[in-house]
C-alpha cells in the first residue's frame, strides 16, 4: 500500500468525518488540488506550514485507494508531491492520529 499523510485542523476532520469525504482545505480549493506529502515530507510540511499552530490531525490517507486521481507533481524544492485531483473518501484513510503541539 502506498501511503501519504494530510495536516488539517480538528475541525476539518471532524467535517471529513462527518460528511464522509473530504474535498480539501482552503488553500486545496484554491490550487485546484488536495494536498498531501509522503513520510519523508511530512515534518518539513508541517514546519513550513502549521508552525505555530494547535489542535492538528494527520491523517494516513492509501493512495492505492485513489487510483488515477493522485498525480505525483513537482512542488517545495522539485520534491514530487502526491496531489489528489478530487474528493478523498474516508475509507481511504488508514489512520488519523493528534499532532503533539512540540
């Protein structure tokens, strides 16, 4: 199974939760995509784009499950990212888990 992980707020999970899928953050809109970076990106995302921030949740999102709709793009550095072109299903999520605030 391939894996990459989602920061979002609480709240974003729990409407994620709630409605079942999750069509992506404020800023996912505006770019067009949703977000996500693998295990080797996922500390410098969240240095570089929630420092400061509380109350966070990183979710384990299977990218098999996804199929066509995840593009592997160049992004922060020329790093390829995992972007999703679309909504991602809970069912998709492998593990959800708080970010500790240190």
């Amino acid at each position: 199974m391939s894996k990459a992980y989602k920061i979002l707020t609480a709240g974003q999970w729990a409407g994620w939760q709630d409605r079942g899928v999750f069509t992506g953050a404020p800023i996912d809109i505006e770019d067009g995509y949703i977000h996500l970076s693998s295990a080797d990106q996922v500390a410098e995302t969240a240095a570089k784009h929630f420092a400061g921030l509380s109350d966070l949740v990183l979710a384990e999102v299977d990218l098999d499950a996804l199929g066509d709709s995840v593009k592997w793009e160049p992004s922060r550095g020329g790093q390829l990212f995992p972007h999703v072109y679309g909504a991602i299903p809970l069912d998709a999520v492998t593990d959800a888990r708080a970010i500790p605030e240190d």
